[in-house]
C-alpha cells in the first residue's frame, strides 16, 4: 500500500511539474517528454523500465520487446497501452488518457520512433 502511494506522489510530482513548465512557457514537448519518461521509469504501474529496454530510460528489461529496436510509432504504444499485448497488462484503469499519450509519446521520440 505505501509502494502504491509513493508512486501516486511522483505521477502527482510528474504532472504538476509538466503543468508548471507547461504555465511558466516552457516546451510542451518537453513537458510531456519529462511526464512521459516518469510514467515509463517509475509512475506506471507496474512501470514499463521493468520489462522493456529503452536507453534514454536507463532501462534494461528483458521481458518485453526492446524499444530501442522496435522504435514504435506513438499510436502503436497507446494501443498496446490501452490493451495489453501478450504478457503486458493494460494500463487503462490505472492511466489516463493524457498519460499513455505522454508515454507513447515519449517511448516514440526517445526510441527513435515515428511519433
């Protein structure tokens, strides 16, 4: 239950942070980029880093597909997001959908993907 909350307070943190850039005239994008990469390192739950490798991340995961290989298109992680795909759950319940698009959209960018 405190893993739980911890993780709510850096998706709270993440959101104010990118609303503050967002306020203060700071890139959109990279509001976004910063919410996205929270989301896939440690905010989702559980969080993508566990299973997927994504360099910009720092994340080594051996279970799911490598982003840095598979550089998907933003639309192809929503849908998977939304869905789950094999053993990946869907994150529907526990992520808006302002989430997973940032989150698509920075596992996208970061990977060298189309957005």
């Amino acid at each position: 239950m405190q893993l739980r909350f911890a993780l709510a307070r850096i998706v709270v943190g993440a959101a104010l942070a990118m609303a503050l850039a967002t306020a203060f005239g700071a890139d959109d994008d990279a509001a976004q980029m910063a919410l996205g990469k929270t989301l896939f390192t440690v905010g989702a739950v559980p969080p993508c880093a566990t299973c997927h490798t994504l360099k910009d991340a720092g994340a080594t995961g051996a279970i799911g597909p490598s982003f840095d290989d598979l550089q998907p298109a933003a639309d192809r992680v929503v849908a998977a997001l939304k869905s789950g795909i094999g053993a990946m759950p869907s994150y529907s319940a526990s992520l808006s959908e302002a989430q997973m698009r940032a989150l698509a959209r920075y596992v996208a960018k970061a990977s060298g993907g189309a957005r």
